[in-house]
C-alpha cells in the first residue's frame, strides 16, 4: 500500500451545449481545443438535437483568451447554421406564393364553371395560369435553391475556415498540440 499514488484535486467547470446531431463530432472537435472535455455521460439524445455535457479545469491557463476564440467558434457556427437555414427559406417563400396564386385562379375557373350558365371562356382563362402556377413552384423552388447554394456555398467555406484558424489559435492556448 505503500506505491498507491493519491489523485490530485481538480477543480472543474461545466457546459451544456445543444447541437444539432448531424454535428455532433464538429462540435466535440471545436470544444477539445478550448480545453473542454466530454464529461462522462456527456450525450443525451433528444429529437434530432443532442445535449453535449462538457468539463475542463478550472484554473486552465489562457481562460479568458481561451473563452474569447471560444464565443468567436459558437459565433460562427451559429452563423453557419442561419446560412444553411437561409438556403431554403427564400425558395419556399416563392414556391409556396407562386401556389397559392395558382389556387387563386384555379378557384375563379371554378366559380366561372359552374356559374349559371357556365362561362366557359372565362374557365379556361383563368385555368391556364391555374395549371401553371400548381406547376411552376417545382422549378421555382429548384431554381431559386440552386442560385442560393451558390451565393450562400463561398460563404460558409469562409467560416469553416474562420472555424479552423480560432480552433488552432484554441489548441496553441490550451496546449492541447
């Protein structure tokens, strides 16, 4: 009993992140250079979102820089996730607006169908921009998708780029390297 080495204290701080679980590991490679560890029981799965419990010490050297280049990672996550989301929104808007005017004219071909006695010229003038636009919001959506990626695409490479230089300057920090 004589050989049995006593631990040394270590004091530590706690953090709950929640992440999308597509990104998982992005997130737990990110924080390691920050000098945060997953604690023991550090996933709890939750409907597509995982909850990350993290520790590091608390007397880690470089904390306040250390947390600087770490608020700057969260930031520009966050940013990529709203790029990402962006992706979609306008595409749907159009597609969804391009419909509904569509159903519009469809609702007035119907009105002139069977109104007494049926308009028939009326019908089909309003059901040919009907047709089109329950057919248009396919290629609007795919289109305007397509565009977006590729203004949106340059911009999140930027920020994982941003990502991978304040992960760097992180690891140099904690002496992770």
């Amino acid at each position: 009993m004589e050989n049995i080495k006593q631990k040394d204290y270590i004091g530590y701080e706690y953090k709950e992140v929640v992440v999308d679980s597509s990104r998982i590991s992005q997130y737990l490679d990110g924080y390691e250079n920050f000098g945060w560890v997953p604690d023991e029981n550090h996933q709890i799965k939750e409907k597509g979102s995982t909850i990350l419990r993290l520790k590091r010490n608390r007397k880690i050297i470089n904390k306040a820089e250390l947390t600087r280049l770490q608020q700057n990672f969260e930031d520009c996550l966050k940013q990529i996730d709203g790029l990402e989301k962006s992706k979609h929104q306008a595409a749907v808007i159009a597609a969804l607006t391009i419909g509904l005017i569509g159903t519009a004219f469809m609702a007035g071909a119907t009105f002139a169908a069977v109104h007494q006695p049926p308009i028939v010229w009326l019908c089909i003038l309003l059901a040919i921009p009907g047709f089109l636009g329950w057919i248009m919001p396919y290629f609007t959506y795919n289109f305007m998708l397509k565009k977006r990626n590729e203004t949106v695409a340059p911009l999140i490479e930027a920020k994982y780029e941003e990502i991978h230089t304040v992960c760097e300057k992180g690891n140099h920090l904690s002496g992770n390297n």
